[in-house]
C-alpha cells in the first residue's frame, strides 16, 4: 500500500549547498532572518514544498526559543515545511564531543514535531580529515574509521534516542556511512538488529559507498544487492547519485555526482522495490557540486515521475 500519491509524498530539498556561514563567514543561525528567507526562497522557486535544514545549515538546536519561531515564521511566509532533520558528522560516540552530539539530538528530537517532521537522521561520520577536506571530492581520501569498543555504547545511545523519538511520535533514522558501525549493509542491519527499536530504522544512503575508489565486494556487492539487504528496514532515505568506473589496467577507480536518472544506481527500480517492500517514508534529495539545488530539483521531478509509475496497493 502506498501512503502518499506522487504529488504529496514528502521529497525535500537538503540546505547543506548552503553552507554553515553566510558570505561574511557569519554562522547560519547567528545570521538575520533575511538570510534563511532568501535561502528558503531560492529552494521554493526550484518547486520544493519541504527541506531538510540539516545542522549543516542552520542548526535548530542551537536557536532559543524566540529565534526558532522567527525560523517558524520565515519558513511559513516561504511557503515550505520540514520532513526531515539531519545531523551531519556529529556522531554520538565522537570521542571528544560525544556526549554534546547526543543532547543535540535529543533537542532535535523536540524540535521536529513542533515543525511536522516525523524523521531525524544521524549517523557515525566525523568531521573531515585534512586530507578530506583538501581534496577535491572528500571521499578521495580517508576519512575517520569507528572504533569497534565504542560499538555497545553506540547501541546504547541509539536506543536511547529512540525511546525519545517513540515518546515523542516519530523516528529516528541511522545514515548509512563507510567505515562506520553501518558502513555495509550487513553491518547495518546487524547494528539495527541488536537496537531491536520500533522508532529506529536506516537511511540506505548508498550514493556514500558506490562514490568511494573501493570494490563493492568489499562493500556489500552490486547497488541491487546491497538495497536489497537494507531496504527491508528503511524510513527515511537521503537519495543521489554517481558515476562510477574503474580501470582494470591501471586499477584507477573514478567517480562523480551525477542526476538520479544517469547515475550507476538504478533508482527507479530500487525506489519501486522499495514500495514493494513497504517503504512510507520521507526522501530527502542531496547532490555535490555544481548547482547542487538546481539538480536535487531535477532530482524530485525524477523521484515523482518513478513514484506516479509505481502500482498501487
């Protein structure tokens, strides 16, 4: 059965193109109202009716009450809604900030509902390396590695979450990530399988690992196989896009942001079979480089199109 018909399925827009600072290296939710607006509007004239702020952009658990209902009233007059909350490289286990990460979360879990989003999204991915960050793509390089003693605390803190999330009438949603506790598909779902939490699922966002200069042997196999094995368990699902060769004579990989439609991973048949398999939740639409917005608006026109030619329950 699908919960929503094309036109009114949840498709954001991600802010993360943005950027955390305004042009003069003011903090996004340090900046005035006219900021966010112009933002906003920019995503509400490529025809987006939802975004998902991500603490990328503006993080809502760092404005006080008063700065979240100016917020409130600049998305209202935009004409958009919040699906989706994303933390971005603020793992709950970091080692430094772990215990912050995770207070922000759970302020983020109060904040959602108060803005109708019924999902948040967080994740194991830390902060760049400088090897990441001067890169011209960051998955170029090596980027941080979980450590495996921090995995029960990991559980523990998710399921945490999850009873906030539970008691709070929406869910929590585990992005998918290399090199962490849900790196691959079997470690992910044996990750969610051991949180055994009603309000906690997977974001399969495995753009994250077909981009990387790796075998997909070592990653969970072909795009099919590895959907097939997480799909099951999704609520929430940050979808792109990329091309990936490799070069058996020189053994180079290469990858790059592609549009849904042109990308290595078949969306319009995982998107389908996600259907099949009982997916209701939100997308959130995401691309690196170039006109980042301008593609994730392409993007959701592809998403509606796939969604429309999908059999009905």
């Amino acid at each position: 059965m699908i919960a929503h018909d094309a036109e009114t399925w949840p498709i954001a827009g991600n802010m993360l193109a943005f950027g955390s600072t305004t042009p003069d290296g003011t903090p996004v939710h340090e900046a005035d109202a006219a900021y966010w607006a112009d933002c906003l509007r920019q995503m509400r004239e490529l025809g987006f009716d939802h975004i998902d702020p991500t603490d990328a952009w503006l993080p809502l658990h760092r404005l006080s009450a008063e700065r979240l209902e100016e917020f409130r009233g600049v998305l209202a007059a935009e004409g958009l809604g919040i699906s989706s909350i994303s933390m971005t490289r603020n793992s709950v286990v970091d080692a430094e900030h772990g215990e912050r990460n995770l207070a922000d979360a759970h302020r983020l879990i109060d904040v959602a509902p108060t803005f109708g989003a019924t999902i948040v999204n967080t994740g194991f991915m830390q902060a760049f390396t400088p090897a990441q960050a001067e890169a011209q793509w960051f998955w170029h390089a090596a980027g941080h590695v979980d450590d495996p003693a921090l995995r029960p605390l990991a559980i523990e803190r998710v399921r945490e979450l999850g009873d906030h999330a539970q008691a709070n009438g929406i869910q929590l949603s585990l992005e998918m990530y290399e090199d962490t506790f849900i790196g691959t598909p079997e470690r992910a779902v044996a990750f969610l399988e051991e949180v055994d939490h009603p309000a906690v699922g997977l974001n399969p966002d495995l753009g994250n690992l077909v981009r990387l200069h790796r075998p997909l042997d070592e990653l969970g196999g072909t795009p099919e196989a590895m959907h097939e094995k997480v799909l099951p368990h999704t609520n929430f699902w940050h979808i792109k896009n990329y091309s990936r060769d490799y070069d058996p004579a020189t053994g180079a990989y290469f990858s790059a942001p592609t549009p849904l439609k042109t990308g290595y991973i078949n969306y319009r048949r995982m998107i389908r079979r996600a259907l099949e398999l009982g997916f209701t939740g939100p997308f959130c639409c995401e691309h690196y480089g170039s006109d980042s917005i301008g593609v994730c608006a392409e993007n959701r026109d592809y998403i509606r199109g796939v969604l429309a030619s999908a059999p009905r329950g």
